[in-house]
C-alpha cells in the first residue's frame, strides 16, 4: 500500500491529473505551461517553458512565470506531506527574494532539495503545537546548467 506522500506524488507527476488539478486550481500556471517533472521525498523539481505565453516583450521569460515554478517546487514538497494529514496543518507563503544571473530566454527548471528539512519542520510544528517559519530555496537552471 502506497503512503499518502507517494499517493501525492503519484497525482503530481501523472501527466492528466497534474493539468486538470492546475486547471482548477492554478489556471495561470497551467497556460503558461507550469508542469512538475520530478517528485519524491527529498527533492522537487518544476519546469517553466519559454513560449508565447510565458514570455515578455523583451523577449525572456516573464518573472511571474518564473516565480510560479519556484514557489511551486517548494510547495509541492511540504503538501506531499500534509496530504490527508489529521489534524491538517495550513502553510503560508510571507516572503520572496530572487536573485537572476541570466536572461531566462529557453526552458528553465527550479528544483528545491529540502524535502528531509521540510519533513522536520513539520514534525516539531506538529509535536509543539507552535507555528514555525522555515526559508525555502528554490535554484533555476536553463539547458546549459
């Protein structure tokens, strides 16, 4: 039997279920082409490509594009371990800080490797009661790395 995180990730990674749920739910994400690649346990990665709808008009990739694949392979990690949760626990996005070395003008993938620190985070959040602020990252690479 698959435990509620594989179950999540399963979702997550299955190529019909992802964009109907991001569809629904994250309209934005899904025309801009959004997707999940990779999800397990340790770490997540996403991918934002460069088309007509995600780009700018100086011919790059618009930061919100950008910005929702960060944020989204951060958050997919922590739900993965909240899914079917009793008592649910909420998360809270309260800050965004990014910094660009080059013009994002072809795909661009954000991975985030804190899956085992997130797992922690919730752990202590859950065994104290007690709310906890924990600073994801979340690196983008283009093709050449």
């Amino acid at each position: 039997m698959r435990s509620a995180q594989e179950s999540f990730f399963g979702n997550m990674l299955h190529p019909v279920k992802v964009r109907l749920f991001m569809l629904v739910y994250l309209p934005s994400a899904f025309f801009s082409g959004v997707l999940p690649v990779k999800a397990n346990e340790k770490e997540c990665t996403v991918r934002v490509p460069f088309k007509w709808f995600s780009q700018n008009p100086f011919r790059s990739t618009y930061f919100a594009c950008l910005a929702m694949a960060a944020e989204m392979s951060t958050g997919i990690l922590p739900l993965s371990l909240l899914h079917k949760r009793k008592p649910g626990i909420s998360m809270l996005v309260t800050k965004l800080e990014a910094t660009y070395f080059k013009k994002a003008t072809g795909t661009t993938w954000f991975t985030c490797a804190q899956g085992l620190a997130f797992r922690e985070v919730i752990e202590d959040a859950v065994s104290d009661g007690q709310s906890h602020e924990f600073i994801a990252e979340s690196v983008g690479r283009n093709a050449e790395g």
